[in-house]
C-alpha cells in the first residue's frame, strides 16, 4: 500500500505535529509506504497531480480542514484512488458529517488502514467549482469574509464577526428553479448540502452524501440572542433546530437573487454573486469510512 498524505500544515488551531508522529509510528507498524507533500496555498493542485502521477498512491489522505479535504477530491475526482480525511482544520464539516472519529490516533489509524470506501457525490456550482460539505449565501458567507479578511479568535471575534454579518446580510429574495418547479422565497441565508449536517453538528436534512442529491435550505429568522449565547465554534450561527426546516431536495438547481450577496463554498469565501446554478455529480469520489458508517 503506498499513501499520499496531503498536509495543510496551517490547518487548525494547533501544531500538526502530533499527528505527523501517529503517521509515521502507524506506516512503521503496517510497513506501509508513504509520502508527504504540504499545501502552500498557491499552486496545489497543480503539485499534487504531478505526485500522483509520479509516486502512483494507492489512496490520498486529506490532512487540515474542508479546504483541504477539497482541494484533494478536485484532483482526485473522475480517477480511481480514494479520497480519506484525517481532519486537522478547525471545522472539519465533512469528517463530522461522515461521523469519522474524533480522537487524533484512531483518525490516523482510520485513514490509513480503513477498508470501507463509499462513493461521495460532489456538487458543482457554475460548472466550475466543486463542493465536497457545503456551500451558502448571505450571514454565514459574510461570515467566512470577516474571517478571511480580518482574522479573530475566541468568543470575542466569534461575537464581533457574528453580531456584524448578521447586520450586514440583508433580506435576500430568491428564485429557486429545480427541474420540478419554481419557488419563490425570502430569507436572510441560502445553505447548499451535500452531507446532512453542519461541522458544528448542527442538523441541516435527511440527505447523504452517496444519494445523488443536495438540499437546499433557506433561513427564514436568525434569532441573534441565541446565537450569541450558543457559539462556541466560530461558523455557528445556527442554533434552532428549525432554523432548517425550509429544505428542497434536488439533484439540480438555479438560483437568482434580487441583489449581489456572498457567497461561500467549504470555508473558502467566492466573492459575492447573485445568480448560481447547481447540479450534483453524482458518485464522482470514493472515500474511506468506518466498517459501521450509517450516514
Ligand atoms: N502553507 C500554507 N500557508 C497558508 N495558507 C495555506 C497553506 N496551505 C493551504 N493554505 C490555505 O488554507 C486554506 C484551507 O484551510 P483548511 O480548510 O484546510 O483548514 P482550516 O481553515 O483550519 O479548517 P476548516 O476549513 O475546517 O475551518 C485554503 O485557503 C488554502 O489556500
């Protein structure tokens, strides 16, 4: 078995060195071959198509955050090697979503000896960008701004970025057009999803990654006091339940709005855009899971 791990080593809050140490102690035990190649954050996807083509890995590991777990599957997609996460970032949507585990040294273990693979659909946003947890519009996209741009830690950031978005993200109106039909809808954010929930563990739907299908999801309200109160993950706006009740499911979709607004896709702020069209690849991936994996 020959791995590439793919290292974002400015993933997460802390050092990624423990788990560097797990890797090698693990391929030692397993006499496995492997190789490291580290994110720069220019260029990357370019440098890893070249590693596997020269170093012809039996199975990539994605090491950092959703960023990362989607840089490796834009290289991957359409080609026969598995994606796993080994998730470093600081939200790790995705390996939640999938209910990976939680502890560092069973993390490592899993993505380097788990047998179980299963496809994971992609979705694809303007033919040209891909998604492999999640994308939206409005508060949470400002959001992801504010932090790419201004940076924050702690509660205080969380607070200051929060209580800002909330108040700079207009009511937006939206046309959502499925092969089914149109609807017509208001709301303060538009959430995108391929996995059933967010990183915080906030439940958005019944959806799946492997159902070749996606949820779209509209927040009506933002109960601000709430938000304040429950976050303690810097993305988490979204703590009633109902905030997601509002949910299509769909396998394609075009969406228009009445104004510019941001957008976000796994973590990564897109700019800001006012027309979106959306369909999903349907099994375009395949990635490592647990034996039990019941997502
Ligand atoms: N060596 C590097 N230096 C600076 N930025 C980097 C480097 N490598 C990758 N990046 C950037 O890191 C971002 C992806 O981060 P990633 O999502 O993996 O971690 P995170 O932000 O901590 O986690 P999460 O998305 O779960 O919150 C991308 O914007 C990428 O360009």
């Amino acid at each position: 078995m020959k791995i590439l791990f793919v290292v974002n080593p400015v993933s997460g809050a802390t050092s990624n060195d423990k788990a560097i140490l797990f890797i090698h102690e693990k391929a030692r035990e397993t006499r496995t071959d492997f190789k490291f190649c580290y994110t720069t954050g220019e260029n990357d996807e370019d440098v890893i198509l070249t590693q596997l083509k020269d170093y012809e890995p039996d199975r990539v590991v994605a090491c950092g955050g959703d960023g990362t777990v989607q840089l490796v599957a834009r290289v991957l997609m359409g080609k026969n090697v598995p994606i796993a996460i080994l998730p470093l970032g600081s939200a790790n949507g995705l390996a939640t979503a999938l209910g990976l585990p939680q502890g560092l040294e069973d993390a490592v273990t899993l993505s380097m000896t788990g047998k179980k693979v299963k496809p994971l659909d992609i979705l694809r946003f303007d033919n040209k960008h891909y998604c492999t947890h999640l994308a939206d519009i409005g508060i949470n996209a400002r959001m992801v701004k504010r932090y790419t741009e201004e940076g924050g830690s702690g509660m205080i950031g969380y607070a200051k970025h929060l209580v800002q978005s909330i108040k700079e993200s207009p009511l937006l109106k939206y046309t959502i057009k499925t092969p089914e039909r149109t609807y017509h809808k208001e709301g303060y954010m538009m959430a995108f999803a391929n996995a059933h929930m967010y990183g915080t563990g906030i439940h958005i739907s019944q959806g799946s990654v492997s159902d070749g299908k996606f949820e779209i999801c509209n927040v009506e309200r933002v109960a601000l006091d709430d938000a304040i109160k429950a976050g303690l993950t810097k993305f988490n706006v979204f703590i009633d339940k109902n905030m997601f009740s509002d949910v299509i499911s769909c396998a394609k979709a075009e969406i228009t709005i009445d104004q510019k607004t941001d957008f976000q896709i796994d973590g990564e702020y897109m700019g800001q855009i006012d027309h979106l069209h959306i369909d999903i690849l349907p099994s375009y991936l395949h990635i490592v899971t647990q034996e039990d994996n019941r997502e």
